[in-house]
C-alpha cells in the first residue's frame, strides 16, 4: 500500500497534480520521500487521498481533517471467508470501518472493479476505478540478480514461485500442498515462496513443519527488487492460492517478467488477469499439478500464455493510472496560448544567482540574463548555496538579478553527504524498484513543496517554463506539472542515476528537450528512445578583452601553468587530477604548475599545485587567457562551458578522454589534446602537445570558439517558446 501511494505520486504529477505522502511509520532511509504524520497539515482546499488499511487509526484521523477528503481501497473485506479464524473481528472492524468512512469523505477510489463494488456496498456514493500500474522495464532478464537467479535457477528442473506475505489468508500451506503433487511427477521440482514472516508465530511453525515433510521449499523472506525479479526469472510456473486479494500485484508482475501465471480465481483475480494466465476456482492438488507440468513441457502453449499475459499487462500502465486520476480528480490541462511577443518565461532550476559559479546554474543564468530583453523572465529556485547540503543559506522571498525576477523557496530538508553516498552505492548499477528510486531523487533533493505550489500556481499564466537540468528534484517532479509548457536542458551525461526509470518522465514529459553538444544528444536517444524532440542548442560564449598577466600577478605566479576552473571536489576529477600531476612534477623537472580556483574543500598539497579558490570574473578571464592550457578532468560533461571559455580566449584544453563530451569537442576544434585518468603517460603526452604547439591550437580555438554565437542561442530559445504557444 504504501508502494502504491508512492506510485500514484508519480502518477498524479504527470496529471498535473502536486501532493506529499505521509506515514505513520517511515524507516529513516525514506525520511525525504516520505513524511511522518506528526508533520502533516492540510488547508481547507487540498484533497487528502487516505489510502486505506484495515483497522488502521488513520481513518478516524481523516474524519476530522480540515480539508476535502477522498479514500483509495485496496483490501478485501469478506469476512465470512474467515469465519471462525482469528482474521473474522479485524474483518468485520474492517468492514464497519469502510462503511464510517463513507459519510466523511467526498470520493472513493478502488484499485478494482471488486473494491468499487466493495466501496459501493459500504455506502460509498462517488465511487471510481483507477487500476494501479505495473512496468515491464523492471521485470527483464537484464534486471534480475544474477548471483540470485544463479542460486535459485539451480534448485530443481521444476521450479514453482509465489510471492506474498507468508499469513494464513494468503493459503501458502494450499500452495505447498500443490507442491507436493508436482513432486509425484517431477520429483526435484522446487518451490519458492518470497515474502516476510514472522518466526515465531503458530502458523508459521506449522507451514515451516508441512514444508519440512513435503521437502523442495525455499522461503526466501523479504528481497531486493533485483532479487525479487531473479526470482521470477529463474522460475518455471508463478503459482497464487491466495484468496484475499484487492488486485493481487505479483501476478502483474510475474505476467511482465514472462512467466506462465497460474492463480485461484478469488475476489479481484479474474478481473486482474482479464483472461489471461490460467484461473481456477477449485483446489483441486492433483489436477492442478498436471496443469503445471503441461505449462513447463508444452512450449507452444507456454509460449500462448506468455504472450496473453503481455497483452494484458500493457492495460496496466503508468500512463493508464495517469488518465482515470486526471478524469477522477476532473483535471484540465493548462491554458495553452500562442506566445505574445514579450512572453512569460519561468526557469527553474536548484540554485541560482551570481554567487554559483559554473555548472547548469550558471548556464541557466546565462540564458535567463540574454532572454529577459525579449521575454518577462523569472526563476524559480531555492534557498539553497551549497549543492552538498541544499540547507537554507539564503532569505526566501522574491529578489531582483537585473532584469530577472528570482523567487526563492525554502528547501525542506538539508542533505547528509556521507549516508546519501552509501544509499548511492546500494542502488547504482542495478535495477531497483520505484520507491527505491524515487527515494533517491528525493534525497538527492532539493526537495521544495512550495516550489512546486508556485509552479502549479503559475502554470496557466506563463507562456514557458524552462527547466535545468534533469538530474535534481525540482526538474524530476516538476516537469511533469507543467508538461504542456515545458522546455527541457537537461545538462545529460551517462551517469548512474540516469539509469533509474523514473527519470523517463521527465525526457517523455517535455514539449522539447535543448541539448549543448551532439553527444548529449546522442546519448539522449540512446538512454531515452521515446524522448521528445531534441535539438542542439549549447550556448553562446562573449570573451572579454583580458591580459593573462593580470593573474599572474595578483597571485604572484611564475612560469607557465595548467589551469582547472570549477569545483574543486571529487566528483569533478580533480582527485585523480591533483594525482597524475604530482607525478608529473616528479618526472619532469620543467612541468607547469597546476592552479585550482573554484569553490571547494578538498585538500591540496605539492609544490606544484595552488589552490587560489573563486575568482571574481575579471580574474577569472584573465587566468583563462594566461594559462598554457585549461584541464577539465570530469568524466560527465554535457557541455563543459570551462572549455568553450578557454577557446574563446585562445587558450587549449587538456580531457579526460572519458568525456565524450569534451573529446568531442577536442576532435572537432583540434584544439587540444586528451589523456587517460591514472596514465601518466598520456597525461605528460597531452601537456606536451600544448606547450610544443600552443600557437597553432590557439589559431585553432579561437575559430571554434567564434561559431558560439549567443543571438543563434537566444533564437532557438525564443522560437521554441513560440512552438509552444502554437501547440506544435
């Protein structure tokens, strides 16, 4: 339940909709996705969705909440299934407790057609269906585990799988049952049964006891989503006896992990599988194991299954989910109007202003500063200075940047570094499901609710809202809040985040996604192939007439040096940076000096490296014309404005050849010269070539440099505001 609701977060903004979740009990690695219930306010025009539990104390909550108020259903509530059994009085409390909620609330939502009728025998009167959704892309071959597909795929030549919490109205011991019959005709056949249990209880010794006798059963407890889809893709049969389900999810999820779905037809399962799979409606062991083998040994109606299985799992889409919420919600899509002459633009970006050097920020200020003659420009950005942190360092409110308008809100949450780094760790490189990820973008951050208000608020006034960059919360969840308006700069590079699925929203969201180098552009379509339409933009580059000398001097420097420009930390390379020069230094006698500036904590030491730390513009032009080459050392780039600068003086540039980015620049200027992080060869290589031939890759700079024309930017920028007033 509290996975759906995390779902339909998503699913409601793509509708327009903006809204927090909140829980009675939130595990600390979900604190900035999900908020505890002790911080929950409501104004009398929100909607509160409660997502309802049998027997929980939030229904008597809602009764009493300040604001509109809806229910979503998910359970089953038959209590004459459970007569006599310890289920019958939370049931029947159950039941009653649906049956108050209707006179307290507006509208009621159940995730089947068995709930809606449910909901309609308890009272409710504004009853509609929203089915939840289930995506395929986390259930392929790819995704699972391979250590636990190995382990699991090893474990019988009949493998039977379920998936559900291990209770008694989930008739695990009928699936065991069933088990046991499959093992008189295929004798090592397997079962495994994934989900939490509880050790120490009497119904668990006693499935634990019939498990032991009948031999071949793993209970797997509770898994990662990668392990969960191992263990769907290891197996040979998905196998429900369940007769408690509102929808029954795994069986989505095994149809769209290819997996033949065998389940006993009670409550919503019918309606769930919509003819597909195999459902029965009698426990009959010995027949059913007959059926299993024939799903394992007859390929071609194996194969006719899985194929009707597909079929049906396509009805259950995020973007299925996305339509019934807006329909019942009554959403409308923004006023869509041909952009006036002076249209209302609205950038929205994590932080903003002249203290944030370099980066997407400074790339969005640029365009907002060479925008606002044409167009009424404002921001909508945070509070936030430190990009570790994301804490509130500055005022909210409304300020003035020249002609640009910056609102500012504050951030709800600063970030802890060190345990966002571990989560990091677990989730990269890996398939996870939605919570997981969603989660992450969340604690990556910034998280701002009223940022997002204001850009609800706006959304039919403005004529644009322009987004940098896809990685951040604010462009995750605020896109799709606006989708009909919305530009994209995604400042993209091949980075383990943008691997995550949910980031698909926003590149499918977007009217137009503006991209600075080809290569972006190309990984673009590689990474997102139902991306909106792309085109390379970049931006303009305006040198200012500078001596390189007036930095050698103000910082009383002799020789020649290599200058990095940016962020001095980890994450932009200049770890393996300040590494490969030192050894140069030791190598070479003659070598140029490495100079740092930029904002940053990171310790720098040997005779051959300064730090300088930020530069006021006139420096900063001047230590770019000066240097005997700029090194840009970061391996993720989508533009690398530091070397469009470097040219535009006439100054050469040292890559890290893993950039594409910058190795495509280099290869298409002939500017410079790449190098390998860790390879002290290439590196001394690299600095060779500039300082043999810095002349000629000067001449060859500049001449790069002079096709960065910021009128050609600012009317891309303005005839793509004008494709969305035209709706084309």
């Amino acid at each position: 339940m509290g996975q759906a609701a995390v779902a339909w977060q998503r699913a409601l903004r793509l509708a327009g909709f903006v809204g927090e979740v909140f829980a009675d009990d939130v595990a600390p690695e979900f604190h900035h996705l999900v908020r505890p219930m002790s911080q929950f306010e409501a104004r009398p025009e929100d909607l509160v969705l409660y997502h309802h539990g049998i027997a929980s104390p939030l229904a008597g909550r809602l009764m009493h909440v300040a604001a509109r108020r809806g229910v979503v259903f998910h359970n089953v509530t038959p209590p004459t299934a459970y007569r006599g059994t310890r289920l019958e009085e939370p049931l029947v409390a159950g039941r009653a407790q649906l049956a108050a909620l209707a006179e307290a609330v507006e509208l009621s939502i159940g995730v089947s057609e068995w709930n809606c009728r449910e909901l309609r025998a308890a009272g409710h009167r504004n009853v509609h269906l929203v089915p939840l959704y289930v995506e395929p892309e986390r259930f392929t071959r790819e995704a699972a585990d391979p250590a636990m597909k190995a382990r699991l795929g090893a474990l019988g030549s009949l493998r039977l799988v379920s998936v559900s919490r291990v209770v008694p109205h989930k008739r695990v011991e009928d699936l065991v049952a069933l088990h046991a019959e499959v093992r008189r005709l295929v004798p090592d056949a397997h079962l495994t049964v994934v989900g939490g249990y509880q050790p120490g209880h009497a119904s668990w010794k006693a499935l634990s006891q019939q498990a032991r006798e009948v031999g071949g059963v793993t209970f797997l407890g509770r898994v990662s989503h990668a392990e969960l889809v191992a263990a769907y893709r290891s197996a040979h049969v998905y196998v429900s006896m369940s007769e408690h389900e509102g929808v029954g999810v795994p069986l989505l999820e095994a149809m769209a992990a290819e997996l033949p779905v065998l389940a006993f037809g009670a409550a919503a399962v019918p309606e769930t599988m919509g003819g597909a799979g195999v459902v029965f409606d009698e426990k009959h062991h010995a027949a059913l194991a007959q059926v299993v083998h024939l799903l394992t040994t007859d390929f071609e109606l194996r194969a006719r299954v899985v194929a009707g299985q597909l079929e049906r799992v396509a009805a259950y889409s995020l973007q299925a989910t996305s339509r019934a919420l807006a329909g019942v919600l009554q959403a409308r899509p923004p006023t869509v109007r041909r952009a006036p002459k002076r249209p209302r633009v609205t950038f929205v970006v994590q932080r903003y202003g002249p203290h944030i050097t370099g980066g997407a920020e400074a790339h969005a200020r640029m365009v907002a500063e060479r925008l606002a003659p044409h167009a009424q420009v404002e921001v909508l950005t945070t509070c936030a200075v430190d990009h570790l942190t994301w804490a509130n360092e500055l005022p909210e409110g409304v300020e003035h940047d020249g002609e640009v308008t910056v609102h500012r809100f504050a951030t709800s949450r600063a970030r802890r570094m060190r345990e966002f780094n571990q989560r990091s760790k677990q989730v990269f490189g890996r398939m996870n499901d939605l919570v997981t990820e969603e989660a992450w973008v969340a604690d990556q951050g910034p998280r701002s609710p009223g940022l997002m208000d204001a850009l609800v608020e706006r959304r039919d006034r403005d004529d644009a809202f322009i987004f940098f960059t896809s990685l951040y919360a604010p462009t995750a969840h605020g896109l799709p809040l606006v989708k009909d308006k919305a530009l994209l700069v995604p400042t993209l590079h091949d980075e383990p985040p943008m691997q995550f699925r949910t980031y698909d929203d926003c590149f499918t969201s977007a009217r137009a996604i503006l991209c600075n180098t080809p290569e972006e552009r190309d990984f673009l379509w590689g990474r997102f192939p139902f991306a909106a339409r792309a085109e390379v933009v970049g931006v303009g580059v305006e040198a200012p007439r500078t001596s390189g000398q007036l930095f050698g001097e103000h910082f009383r420097l002799e020789g020649p040096y290599v200058l990095y420009l940016g962020r001095i930390e980890e994450g932009k390379g200049v770890g393996h940076l300040l590494r490969v020069h030192e050894r140069l230094t030791r190598h070479f006698h003659d070598a140029p000096k490495l100079v740092l500036a930029g904002a940053g904590s990171m310790e720098v030491r040997g005779t051959h490296a300064v730090k300088v730390g930020r530069l006021d513009e006139g420096l900063k032009w001047s230590a770019l014309a000066g240097a005997l080459a700029v090194v840009v050392p970061s391996e993720f780039e989508s533009l690398s404005l530091v070397t469009l600068e470097a040219f535009a003086v006439g100054t050469p540039v040292l890559g890290n050849a893993r950039s594409a980015v910058v190795s495509g620049q280099l290869e298409r200027s002939l500017a410079g010269a790449t190098w390998t992080p860790g390879d002290l060869e290439s590196y001394a290589a690299a600095v060779q070539v500039v300082g043999e031939g810095r002349d000629t890759l000067s001449a060859r700079a500049r001449a790069y440099a002079a096709h960065s024309s910021w009128s050609t930017v600012v009317d891309t920028y303005l005839r793509e505001i004008d494709r969305l007033g035209a709706g084309t």
